[in-house]
C-alpha cells in the first residue's frame, strides 16, 4: 500500500513536470543576435544630434525607429534570455533602460527643435556675419526661409544682404514681403524702419547725383526701382520725390535727342537733325510720365517742326545732305530709299549685362562729351562702343554709329 502511495506522487510530480519540459524544448533563441542588438542601438542613440538643423528632422526619424526596435526587442528578446548562458540578464536589462532613456529624451528634444529648425539657421547666419563671411550667412537664411518664408528676422538680415550686394528689386521684394505678410513685433517695427530709410536716402541720392552730372540714363533705372519700392509700401516711407526724379532724368534723356539734333542743325546736316528729332517725339510718346523740356529746347522743336513741314532748310543755307527720296521717286529712279535708322537689334541669346551696361555708358558719356564740345573724347567712345557690338552679346544701338559717322565727317571737313 506504501508502494503505491509513493507511486501515485511520483506519477504526478512527472506528469506535472512534463509541459514545463517540453516548452524549453520548443524555445528557440539566436544568443548571438540577442547580444548584438542593444549594443547597435545604444551606438545609432549616441550619434544622434540635437542641434545641427540640417539633420534635425531625419534624426527625429531616426529616433522614432529606434525606439520600436527596442519595443520589440523587450517583446521578443526580454523574456528568452535567461536560456543564454553568455547573456547577463540583470546588465542587459539595465542597458536597456539606460537606452530607452536616452532615446526618449531624444524625442522630446528633436520634437521641440524640429519646429524652431529656421530659427537655429538663422543663429547660424548672425553668427557667419559676425565672422563677415556673407556667402555663408546668405546661405544659411536661405535654409532658414525655405523652413519658414516668414522668419521675420531671417527675411530682415536677408534683405540687409541684398541691399549691401546691390541687388535691389530682390530686397524689395524681401520688404514687401516683411510690410504685407510677416509678423512685426515693435522692435521688428524700429528696425525695419531704420533700414528702409536708408534704402531710400541712398539710392535717391544716388540717382539725384547722377542726374546732376548729366548721366541721366544711369539715373532712371535707379529711380524705377524706387518706384517698385515704394510700392504697396505704407503712405508715410515714401514721397514723390522718386518720381520727380524719374521725370528729371526722363527729360534730360528726351532733351539729349534734342541737343544732337540741335548741333546736327548747327553743322547743317539736317537730316540728321530730323531723325534724333523723331527719337526725342518717339521718347516723348511712349513715356507715362510727363516730360518737362528747358524753354530752349521747346524753342528749338517748334522751329525744327515748322522748317520741317516746309520740307526745305532755312533760306540761304544748303543741308550737307540731299532730303531723301519718297518712295514713288526712288522707284522712277530705279534706287532703293535710304534704309532707318537702326535704333536697336533683339536681344541675342547669349546675353551679357554688364556688357550692355558699360556700352549704354559709352554712349551717354559719348552724348555728353559732344555737348561739352569734345569731340574727340567722344569719338573715341563711340568707336569703344562700335567695337564691342562684334560679341553680339547685347542688343545694338543704331545712335553709336549714327553719330559717329556724323562726328567723323565734322572732323574730316575741319581738317
């Protein structure tokens, strides 16, 4: 009866005992895998970077990631390991705290940075400038503005850049932009003042002294972008003076077609003197703002418009050239009339501005030489000018060699 009692209870421990071995027999681990995952997170963690704002958001990413593989490391891994001899479980569980963490404060770091990406440029830029490296700096408010278009103070310094590199109507877009859209503190208000009223001061200056030193087709571009400045700008940033600058430099421009058709008429070449005159009404025409002539000049169009009606010079008086033909007379005759004058040939495609630019300059210098009397100044200018038409770079200007011929005949004769 002993017997059998002991039997029966080792019969149960055994069969009690049987699941519990057959479950370690089902359990399969990689020991090696389980030991080489935390280390390879905790590793990816401690690169993470808090404050480079070009990797801010894909590190946020990058930390999001991680977290679920230690989510699912603690599911699959955690609870196996003890069945790894190699595997300390009590370390591993502490490393894996320690990661998880670590990469929660990660995520809350990332998350409020992720969100103040274009501030931190813009730090960076303030502090480039600080180092006067502009290109630099420039880049980084480009950074800042691509995160937010309306960082205030980005879009401020921005502007401040494009007005000292000269690139105006860039900056006045940057200033519109700051007036109609973007959040303006008191300070922001102050500064934003400050910087417009030197914006204005100095290029109306500028432009008012070119206009005084007879460089009037310089002037107006600078006056046009006035225009564009102080437009949509609030009533009290700008007054008319712009404007009357653009009319200034308009009529000095109108009257140097005048004056050239004055000293052709003095040097009796009146078809020449007819043809700058059609420059100046063609100018007067398409203008939108009204062109203001000296009494002078005024005087002379009326005398120029009535010989011209006559269609003859002044008595006693022979033009160096014959009037040209009518079309009727040069077809009896068997010529062609003579062709216009060119003023301007289509802007090439390989298109050079500052070639345009200093050859607009030698001919206003070139105008205004001839009406100081230097002639030879002004020659020399024009054939500079007539040279640099063989790059074909910029649309060419029939005046140059208009009155370059007319200014090499004058030689001849006085000679």
């Amino acid at each position: 009866m002993f017997c059998k009692k002991v039997f029966y209870k080792i019969s149960i421990l055994f069969l009690a005992a049987f699941p519990l071995l057959n479950a370690d027999a089902q359990v399969s681990i990689n020991c090696e895998k389980a030991a080489s995952i935390l280390p390879a997170i905790q590793k990816k963690a401690d690169n993470i970077t808090t404050t480079d704002p070009e990797l801010i958001s894909l590190h946020y990413l990058f930390v999001i990631d991680l977290l679920e593989q230690l989510s699912q490391y603690e599911a699959e891994y955690m609870p196996n390991l003890h069945y790894c001899d190699q595997i300390d479980f009590y370390e591993t569980k502490h490393r894996f705290r320690r990661a998880q963490k670590q990469l929660l404060q990660l995520k809350d770091t990332l998350e409020i940075q992720r969100h103040r990406v274009d501030t931190i440029f813009y730090l960076q830029a303030i502090d480039e400038l600080h180092h006067d490296d502009t290109v630099l700096a420039g880049y980084y408010l480009d950074r800042a503005l691509e995160f937010n278009r309306l960082n205030t103070d980005a879009l401020i310094a921005k502007a401040k850049l494009l007005f000292a590199s000269g690139e105006y109507d860039e900056c006045i877009d940057r200033i519109h932009l700051l007036y109609n859209e973007a959040p303006l503190t008191d300070d922001h208000e102050h500064e934003l003042a400050d910087f417009t009223a030197v914006f204005y001061d100095k290029l109306f200056t500028t432009g008012d002294s070119l206009i005084r030193i007879e460089h009037a087709a310089d002037a107006m571009p600078i006056f046009r972008v006035l225009e564009n400045f102080c437009h949509d700008m609030p009533s009290t940033y700008c007054n008319d003076d712009y404007y009357r600058g653009i009319i200034r430099a308009k009529t000095i421009v109108y009257e140097s077609f005048l004056w050239i058709a004055q000293a052709a008429w003095e040097q009796k070449n009146y078809e020449k003197a007819y043809t700058f005159f059609d420059y100046a009404q063609e100018y007067l025409d398409t203008s939108e703002e009204p062109i203001e002539p000296s009494p002078e000049y005024v005087k002379f169009k009326e005398v120029l418009e009535k010989t011209r009606q006559k269609q003859q010079a002044p008595e006693g008086e022979e033009t160096t050239v014959s009037r040209p033909e009518s079309d009727a007379e040069a077809s009896d005759t068997g010529t062609e009339s003579p062709a216009e004058p060119e003023t301007a040939s289509p802007i090439p495609v390989a298109y050079d501005a500052d070639q345009h630019a200093r050859y607009q300059k030698l001919l206003t210098d070139a105008l205004y030489d001839c009406y100081l009397g230097d002639k030879a100044s002004a020659r020399k200018k024009l054939k500079t000018a007539i040279d640099m038409e063989a790059c074909g770079c910029f649309p060419r200007d029939g005046r140059v060699q208009l009155v370059y011929d007319g200014l090499s005949k004058k030689g001849k004769k006085q000679k």
